[in-house]
C-alpha cells in the first residue's frame, strides 16, 4: 500500500515539474523575443507644429532629433529648447508605455520591476527587499542613528 502511495505520490511530483518545466520553457521563449523587441524599440514623437521630431530608444535615450528649417525663424532659441524637450520627454514616455507593454506578459503587474517601470523611482524597484530586512531577524541597521 505504502508503494502504491510512494508510486503516486511520484507521479504526482513528476506532472507538477513537467508543468513548470514547461512554464520555463514558455518564460524562457518569452524573454528571448522580448529582447529582441527592446533592442529594437523606437518612439518618435513630433511636436504639433511639425518642427521638431524626436526619436528614443527603449530606455527613453534620444536617438534621432530633426528639425525643420522653418523651426529657426518661428521660435526663438529658448523656446526651441523647451520644444525640444517637450518632445523628447513625450517620446520617452510612449517607449516607457512600450516597453510596459511587453513586459505585462512576463513580469507580475503588481511587481517591483513594473511599477518602476512606470513610476521611475528605485524605491518602487526595492521595496520589497527593504520589507524583507526590516522582518529579519538580527541587528537592525537604522542611518538616522549612528
């Protein structure tokens, strides 16, 4: 009887490791062609008068500026630079809402990695972390005091 239970017991072990053997595999395919998307991910954003057009890669980087001839005679230089990163910043922002995009199927929405994806600040990234060594157990290390 003990071997009858040891048998399924084994089965039971082995079906649930062939399942998420295959839940790697899927993660896995999933991660390679995401690289590939963000290696290739480009936002352009150009500005409602037509004058200025900025192009960004996957991390909000500038990677193309044009602008138009006609942008020097209609605006001056400090609104020009404003144009500028006004149209920057809206570019890295629909990369970010990309590259969130592609990462929803592989990364839990509600996880460190995705909201610091959307919010930029590393304390959304390491909030967890900060969680767990404030519940350890052990001196506790607290930078206010010295």
């Amino acid at each position: 009887m003990a071997e009858t239970a040891d048998r399924d017991a084994n089965q039971a072990l082995r079906a649930r490791f062939n399942e998420v053997h295959g839940q790697y595999q899927r993660l896995r395919s999933g991660m390679d062609e995401l690289q590939r998307n963000l290696s290739s991910l480009r936002a352009t954003v150009r500005s409602d008068d037509g004058f200025v057009e900025a192009t960004v890669g996957p991390r909000g980087q500038l990677i193309d500026l044009k602008l138009d001839p006609g942008v020097y005679r209609e605006l001056e230089p400090d609104e020009l630079a404003d144009e500028i990163i006004a149209v920057t910043a809206a570019a890295a922002t629909k990369a970010a809402i990309e590259v969130q995009r592609l990462m929803a199927g592989l990364i839990p929405s509600e996880s460190g990695p995705m909201r610091f994806l959307s919010d930029n600040d590393f304390g959304s990234l390491l909030r967890r972390q900060d969680a767990i060594m404030r519940e350890a157990p052990g001196p506790t290390f607290d930078p206010t005091h010295e």
